[in-house]
C-alpha cells in the first residue's frame, strides 16, 4: 500500500488539480456549454427559447432533478449533424485533459437525438470519431455508454439496443438515466439481462434523488458493475457494508448533487462518510457545463467543504482507475503515474 506523505493544506487545492484521475460520470450533452449551444443553433438553423447566452445562463438556477433534465433536454435540441456530436465530445475531451484526466468514460443519451428523427449512427459516429481523435491528437483515453432513458419503456429501451447493436464496437457498456423516482431499476431488468448476454458493461444511476431500494434492485436485479451517484446508500447500513465489501464502485457527483439540492449545502455531503467507510467512491462532474464547475472544481470545492485531505485524494484518484473498464495494463500504468504525481509534488513542497 502507497503511504501518502502529508501535504499543507494551502497545498492541496493544486495537488487535487495535478493528480492524474479518470472520469466515469459525465453526460456528453451535459457538457454542451451555452456558447455552444448558440453556436449550434446558428450553423443549424434551430430557434432557442433564448435571446442570448447570458438569458440561458440565468435559467441553471434548479430546484430537482426533473427541473434540471426540462433544461438539458431543450439544449441537446442543436445537435443535428454528426459533426455537432464531434465537436461536443472534442470540447469536453479538450477541458478534461486540462484538468489532468487521463482517461473518461462518457455517458451518451441517443433517445433524446432519435426522438428528433437524428439517426443513431449520426450521434455514435461523431461521439466515436471524438474519442479516436482525442486519444492521438490529445492523448487522452475515451470510451462510450450507451444509456437508456428511464421514464421512457423498456420496449423503447430494446428498440434503442437494437439500432445500436450494428455499431456495437464503438460502445462499451449500457447506462441508465434520466427522471429516478417511480422509474426503479426493475422496470429495465430484461434489457439489462440481454445486454449482459451480449457481453455489455452495465452500470445504473441510482440513489440520487431515488431511495436506497433502488441500489439494491440496481445491484440484485440489473447486476449493474457500477453505481452512478448512489450517494442515498448513507441511510442504509447493510447497503452501505454490501457497497464497501463488492467494492462496487460509487460515482459520485458533488456539485451536481448541490445544484439539483440532493445536499443542498457541500458541508453536508456524504462524499467523506462513504470513502472511510470503506466504498470504492470516485468524484465525477455528472453535466459541467450546468452545474458550475468541471471535475477539479468538484474536487477542490467538496474537498474544501468537507476537510478532506491527502489521503483522501490519492484514494479517489485510485479507485477512479479502479472502477474504470479499461484494462489491466492500462490502470497498472494510470496508478503508477498517480504514485509518481504524489511523490513529485511533496517533493517541490
Ligand atoms: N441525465 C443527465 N444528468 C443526469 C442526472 N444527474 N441524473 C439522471 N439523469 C441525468
Ligand atoms: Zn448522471
């Protein structure tokens, strides 16, 4: 086991911002910036509800998940061409690698794009091009998760797999997301069980605004690998042992859970009980460009709320790795420059 040296605290703050990280919660049309969407809207012809940037801007102040979701569903309506897919997942992949990321795994949402009458291979193909780019001309590692729209059917889950499945090399996994309460897990259990078969990954949002039940049933009935936020298993004891013992990973999302009011104020958020309680919980930014900050935001700004410290940021940088689906080889090397980065930089401290 790594021994983390101590670091000053006014130190900290950069260390967060330097340490190598991967990121496994991030919604690609949640990273559409508002000078984007114009942009967007302009090159495509598509009237906005908004006269400009500064008047859409004012519009991020939510009260819960669903006031959220009404707002990002109306921005992902520029994205028309496969080009327009490129450029969001270039932008995003271009603020990741500032912020030291090194590897993401990005949750894409094509019901919202088919919807639209936008074919699917339109939204992979320009998401997938991004990723190959990204990995040559930036050096960063990407991979893509598919994810189904819960308040929609299973029916129109299947359908979704099934105008993917030509394109299924461009894909890793399969995701869940969208409005949580009265659309438990459950109701996705046999498309779940056929991606399984169909060699998918599988994760599941559950425990944002959603009870502990809906873990449990993510866990039990999907066979998810990973839970995104989960942060609502702090209730549940025998939930919170199950978490620590599998060490299925948690992606935990700080500012999201702030802006949306799942802990309204950082200094009660639950981040530091799950870690030293033994869980396998990683910090994550959910959708940057509407909740004020990107992943080393939610880094320092929970960090800085909650009095973590050294230890807590080599153990989360690790377990992101950890909790990634990239290969063995891959994570021996991202967790070999994360013991390098710690030791460099109590070196110049
Ligand atoms: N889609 C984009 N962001 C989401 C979130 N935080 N929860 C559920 N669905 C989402
Ligand atoms: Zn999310």
């Amino acid at each position: 086991m790594f021994k983390v040296p101590p670091v000053a605290a006014e130190r900290l703050p950069a260390l967060l911002r330097a340490m190598p990280k991967a990121e496994l919660h991030i919604h690609i049309e949640g990273s559409l910036e508002p000078e984007l969407i114009f942009a967007l809207a302009e090159r495509n012809s598509v009237r906005l509800p908004y006269a400009s940037v500064q008047e859409l801007r004012s519009a991020y102040a939510f009260t819960d998940l669903q006031s959220f979701l009404d707002i990002y569903y109306a921005g992902a309506s520029v994205l028309l061409h496969e080009q327009d897919f490129y450029d969001m997942a270039r932008a995003y992949l271009a603020r990741a690698v500032a912020d030291n990321v090194v590897h993401a795994e990005i949750f894409f949402d094509p019901q919202t794009h088919t919807a639209r009458g936008v074919p699917i291979e339109t939204v992979i193909m320009g998401l997938h091009r991004a990723c190959e780019d990204a990995r040559t001309l930036l050096g960063i590692s990407a991979s893509l998760i598919l994810c189904f729209l819960r308040h929609l059917s299973e029916e129109e889950a299947f359908a979704t797999l099934e105008q993917a499945l030509p394109l299924q090399d461009k894909f890793i996994g399969v995701g869940l997301d969208s409005s949580e309460l009265g659309h438990p897990p459950e109701k996705f259990a046999r498309v779940f069980a056929r991606c399984r078969e169909l060699g998918l990954r599988r994760v599941a949002h559950a425990g944002e605004e959603g009870p502990p039940a809906y873990i449990w049933s993510a866990l039990d009935v999907l066979q998810v690998e990973r839970i995104d936020h989960g942060v609502q298993a702090f209730q549940d004891a025998a939930l919170l042992q199950r978490l620590a013992s599998s060490r299925v990973p948690l992606t935990v999302c700080p500012l999201s859970n702030q802006k949306l009011r799942v802990f309204p104020d950082l200094r009660d958020h639950k981040l530091r009980q799950l870690l030293d309680a033994g869980l396998c919980a990683t910090v994550n930014s959910d959708d940057p460009a509407y909740f004020g900050g990107y992943i080393n935001d939610n880094f320092t700004q929970v960090f800085a709320a909650t009095g973590m410290g050294a230890r807590h940021a080599y153990e989360l940088a690790s377990n992101s790795f950890e909790a990634s689906f990239a290969s063995a080889a891959d994570k021996r090397a991202w967790q070999h420059k994360l013991k390098e980065s710690f030791e460099r930089f109590v070196e110049y401290d």
